[in-house]
C-alpha cells in the first residue's frame, strides 16, 4: 500500500539522510541484495497490478472482510482472487433460469442411484 508523504515528510526524511550522510553510517549492499531487489521490482513490474475504486454498502464490505477473514485472507486479496476466477471461467453466474450445476449433479446421482436399485 502506497502513501503519500507530505512536503514536510520528505524534508524530514533529507535531514535524517544529511545526517547519516555525516556519520559515515553507510554500507554497501551485496551483490546478492542487490539482485533480490531486482528481481523483486521484476516481479512486481510484471504483475502490472492496478488500483480500482468502486462503491459497496458497508453492510456487504463487513460481511465480505468477515468471509475474507475465516478464509484468513485479506478482503482485497479475496476480492481479487473471486474477480480473476470470474474472468477464467470458474466462477459461474446464476439466474433464476441457469440451472445449479451442484443440483444437476445431485439429481444425476440420484437417477443413477434409482437405475442400480430399480
């Protein structure tokens, strides 16, 4: 999660590197620490994740973060996770007239049953 640093912030962070600066505090990284972070920013480049903003009634935002949490999943991450699905293929939308593949499963046991003891 990205957060903006005020003005004053980032004056605060320069003083505190002058200083650092001044005391010689400064280590090279390694070779191998280096590379981490690179490959780091290539992943995270390659994921090209975007921010997205929309409205939820609170009520539905609560009981989703509660969903969420007994999955031990962020809500965002969940929320992700549901609308990648969705996209693949998954995740199936209902209507009154799509019949429940778990009922048409069920039903399609239920004859196979009938048929073995019928």
């Amino acid at each position: 999660m990205a957060v903006k640093k005020s003005k004053k912030g980032i004056q605060n962070i320069e003083k505190l590197n002058e200083r650092n600066l001044k005391l010689d505090d400064w280590v090279s990284a390694s070779h191998e620490d280096i590379e981490k972070v690179k490959a780091r920013n290539a992943v995270m480049k390659a994921r090209k994740e975007q921010t997205v903003t929309f409205r939820i009634s609170g009520e539905d935002l609560e009981k989703f973060k509660d969903i969420a949490s007994t999955k031990a999943l962020g809500y965002q991450t969940l929320l992700a996770s549901l609308v990648h699905q969705y996209i693949i293929g998954k995740l199936i939308e209902y209507s009154a007239t799509t019949p429940n593949p778990l009922e048409a499963r069920v039903e399609r046991l239920e004859k196979k049953l009938s048929d073995k003891t019928g």
